[in-house]
C-alpha cells in the first residue's frame, strides 16, 4: 500500500468511497423503481390477492425507503471518514452497495407475490 511520505496514511484512500458511489446510486435507482412499479404485479389479481399483497406492500414499502436511506448514509460516511479513518471509509464503502442489496432482497421476500 502507499503511503504519502509526509503524515504516513494510504493516498489512495478515495478510490474506494468513488466506486461505492458508481456502484450504489445505479442500483438504489433500481431498487427504488423496481418497488416502486411492484403494485403493477397486482393489476389483475382477485380481490383475495389484492388484498393479501396491499396488505404486504405497505410494511415492504416502508423497509425499502429506510433500507435505501440507510445506503446513501453509509455512502456519505465512507466519504466523510475518509481523511481521519481511511480503514473505517474502506469498510463502509463496501457496506453502502451491500445495504442496498440487502433491502431489495428483504422487499422482495415481504412482498406477498400473487
């Protein structure tokens, strides 16, 4: 790893937080339309499975929001420790695509599919 000659932390720090940032803001994008265009599964259904998946979508909706708030969180933290903790930025630039994934995984399977 280098190392800047004058206070002896790693130079290239940023790359990690960039790529986080290339990576998560596409795919919360899509995570946030793919939910958002979810109710369209139901367009035909019965009004059993309407009533199953409208009672499902709400508590669903509402673990995507936060989940996906909690990516951009993590994302600014990886860029705002990245001076002081480049160790912590690293991990959390890691963790900021990983909370997206996670969240669209948990609104798929709340989700009660027709």
């Amino acid at each position: 790893m280098s190392h800047n000659v004058m206070d002896g932390r790693p130079r290239h720090t940023w790359i990690a937080p960039l790529i986080a940032t290339v990576v998560t803001l596409p795919l919360a994008f899509f995570a946030l339309v793919s939910s958002m265009l979810a109710p369209m599964a139901c367009d035909s259904c019965s009004d059993a499975d309407s009533d199953r998946f409208d009672s499902s979508f709400g508590p669903a909706w509402t673990v995507s929001c936060t989940g996906l708030v909690l990516a951009l969180a993590v994302l600014i933290a990886s860029w705002l420790c990245l001076r002081r903790r480049p160790a912590a930025a690293i991990v959390l630039a890691v963790a900021a695509p990983a909370t997206v994934a996670v969240a669209w995984t948990a609104f798929m399977s709340l989700v009660d599919w027709p």
